[in-house]
C-alpha cells in the first residue's frame, strides 16, 4: 500500500486488531512520524514520538471538542465532561479536578485504599484463589465511593463495580460489550446526578473536601453550577478513572513476577524506588493506545498539511516505547526512572505536558499513588502463589490485560 492508498482505505479493522501498536508500526513502515488514513470512514491524521506530542498539545492548533468518536464520548468520557473542552471553560473545569486530588486529600485516598486491601486479604485467604483483576475493582469501587462522598449501600456494591466498570472495559467493544456500556453508562449518571441533587438541596451531607461536594458546588466561567448531568458526568470522571487502576495494578503484579530480582529487591528497600517500578510499569505496559483531538486552525508540519476540523490521533503506547528518546525501549528498566525525570511530552501514559494547561490526565497522581500502595501490599504485606506460568499480555484487548486474567492461590498477610 503506497501513501496515497492511506487517504482512502479505512484502517479501523487494521486499529482493532492492534490497537496499540498500529499507529507506530504504520509510521515505522512509512519512515514516518505522521500518516493519513480513514478511521470509521473519516479521514484521521495519526501522529507518534515526543515532537509529535509536543505539536499535539499546542492549544493554538488543536482543540478537544469533537475529537472524542461518538462511541467513545458515549461511554468511557460521557457528555459535557473535561476531556472535550478548551479554553477557559477546561481550564477551570480542570482546575476543579485539580483542587480535588491536591496531596493531602490522594493521601487520603490511599490509606482508605490499604484498609480495604487488608480486609480483602482475608476474604481472598478464604476463597483460596481470585482473578485479582475483578477482585481490584471491588476494593477500588468501595474505597473511591467512601472517599469522594458518594454513598455505596454494601448491597449495591457490585453493580455498581460492574457499571464503573463497564464505562472503561466494555468501551473499546464494538458489539454486545458496546451495548453494555451505553447501558452503564446510563445508569451511572443517574446515580451519580442523584447524589448531586441530594447535596444541593441538603438532603445529603458531605464533607466540604470530598469530590461530590466539590463537583456540586462548581461554578462554570458564567458563575453557574453544572447541570446536573453534567456534573454527574464529572463525579464518574472522579469514580470510573479510580476502578481503572485496577488495570495498572494488575500490570504491576505481572511485572512483579517478570522481574523477581526487582521484586526482592523492592520487598528488602524502604520504599524510595517504588515510583520508579511504577512509572516504568506505565511506560512498558499498554494503558491508553491514543489520545484524539481536533485541528483548530490549518497548519503545516513536517512537510504534511493539517487542515482545520481534521481529527488526529497521537500514539501514546507508541511515545513511550520510542527508541530516539528511550534507550533500549523494550527492556524493562526502572533505574531509567532513576536517572532524571522523564520529558513530559515522550512520557505519555496518561497523555503529555502538564496537567494543569494541557490535556493530560489529572488523575495520574492519583494513579501512581495507588498503584504504590499496592506495590507495598504485594511485595511487604502479602505471601501468594500465581495460579499459572506468566501469561502474555492481550494486546488486541482494550484495556489490554495478561490474557486468561492474573489468577494468585495460597494467599495470607505477610507476619513481620
């Protein structure tokens, strides 16, 4: 197929069946950092490595309204949410997010995540073996609901998990899973829009400091409150991101395994190169394949024409395996996390730039915190058996996961 042919052919079955390597494979064939094809039949400009990020997070060239596919603004972000917005409308939208995870309140977070990790243990000990995937989501649904104000009567908490669940793991579906999701979705923002009427009129009380009451009370540019859909859609973008930490969880007891000189030699030190095992979890394994975004004004690059309206998508799993910024990019390394700090815009699992102007998740603190206390639980608290040989990881799934799960047997708190 010659570059020409790109224009024209549809390449959403090609994306599908890799969704995350096919951005940077179609680029390395082309000898290119940028392509033209069609995706669900509209002509995409696709884009990889850490120049490319920058140019993508140009707010005077690309905007984020639109660039969601229908299906996905459907289920995984909602309508109305922070991730399709620009300006001053994202930036105090974002600033919202932000005054929600500030240090102290992650902390917070965190201890609540290791108290639920504690009582689970048990209940793990009793079943004798657990897929930990699934299991993750209970303890992260029930821990993130107590946080962020939102009441969680034990009799609703698995379907609840489920609905949470299902806006990120069924989202990527293109057809029973698809279905599942619009229906979660749905019903979450129903929830959720409830307990934001409840706040508003008094009838629930939360803490000042808790995201629901955060949510509730924000005010747009126009000194508004949210709709209450809207903000139904906001509290979700608080509660789903938190359950999908599960999947970075999972990743890390793979690695665990993969890597049993960096298990002891974490399980023996006092915690100072736990973030650098964990960012180098995020830049190896696949979280998010792309991010979408919109061309706001008709701009030239690297000798290609950006038309205005044009959706583009950069490679983020490509970025972060880019062998011009990444030495020996396959190799998982976490003493590269060590070193220096990483270029915010080759470092892209949770998007680039900086979280309070660009477009990068405001979550990814979140993220790393909780995949560090679950790090301290699987190499210092727990004792466990894997129920199988290491798997491979699905990378045709979306999220991607170790395929058959990640199965652990003979499980007990660790006696110091």
């Amino acid at each position: 197929m010659t570059f020409s042919d790109l224009k024209t052919a549809d390449s959403t079955i090609a994306l599908l069946r890799d969704p995350y390597r096919y951005i940077s494979r179609r680029a390395a064939d082309l000898g290119e950092d940028v392509f033209e094809t069609r995706l669900l039949l509209r002509q995409t400009t696709c884009m990889t490595g850490a120049e490319a990020a920058g140019v993508f997070y140009d707010p005077a060239r690309f905007q984020r309204a639109g660039a969601a596919p229908p299906p996905l603004q459907k289920t995984l972000f909602g309508q109305g949410g922070v991730q399709g917005l620009d300006g001053e409308h994202h930036r105090k939208r974002k600033a919202m997010f932000l005054q929600i995870i500030q240090p102290d309140r992650v902390e917070v977070l965190a201890e609540l995540v290791t108290q639920h990790w504690r009582r689970a243990v048990g209940y793990w000990a009793l079943a004798g073996q657990i897929d930990l995937y699934p299991q993750l989501q209970l303890l992260l649904t029930r821990a993130v609901c107590e946080w962020a104000g939102v009441p969680l009567p034990e009799a609703e908490v698995e379907n609840r998990t489920r609905q949470l669940t299902a806006l990120f793991d069924d989202a990527g579906d293109i057809g029973l899973g698809h279905r599942r999701s619009r229906a979660a979705r749905k019903a979450a923002e129903s929830w959720t829009a409830d307990v934001i009427k409840q706040i508003r009129s008094g009838r629930l009380a939360v803490p000042d400091w808790s995201a629901a009451s955060i949510i509730a009370h924000h005010q747009e540019p126009d000194g508004r409150p949210m709709e209450p859909r809207v903000a139904a859609v906001e509290l979700l973008n608080v509660l789903r991101p938190t359950v999908a930490t599960a999947v970075y969880i999972t990743f890390v007891a793979h690695a665990l395994e993969a890597h049993p000189t960096w298990r002891e030699r974490l399980a023996q030190g006092n915690g100072t190169e736990d973030l650098a095992f964990i960012e180098e979890v995020r830049r190896t394994y696949p979280f998010f394949p792309a991010a979408a975004a919109i061309v706001r004004e008709e701009f030239d690059w690297r000798g290609h024409r950006f038309p205005q309206g044009r959706r583009v998508l950069l490679d983020l799993y490509g970025t972060n395996h880019d062998p011009r910024t990444w030495q020996q990019p396959t190799r998982f390394d976490p003493e590269r996390f060590l070193r220096e700090d990483p270029d915010p815009f080759a470092f892209v699992p949770q998007g680039g730039g900086d979280p309070a102007v660009h477009h990068r998740c405001p979550g990814e603190p979140v993220a790393t915190r909780l995949m560090g206390t679950a790090l301290d639980q699987l190499t210092r608290h727990l004792t466990y058996t894997p129920v199988q040989p290491l798997a491979a990881v699905d990378y045709r799934r979306l999220p991607a996961l170790p395929k058959g799960g990640y199965r652990i047997k003979s499980i007990s708190a660790r006696r110091h």
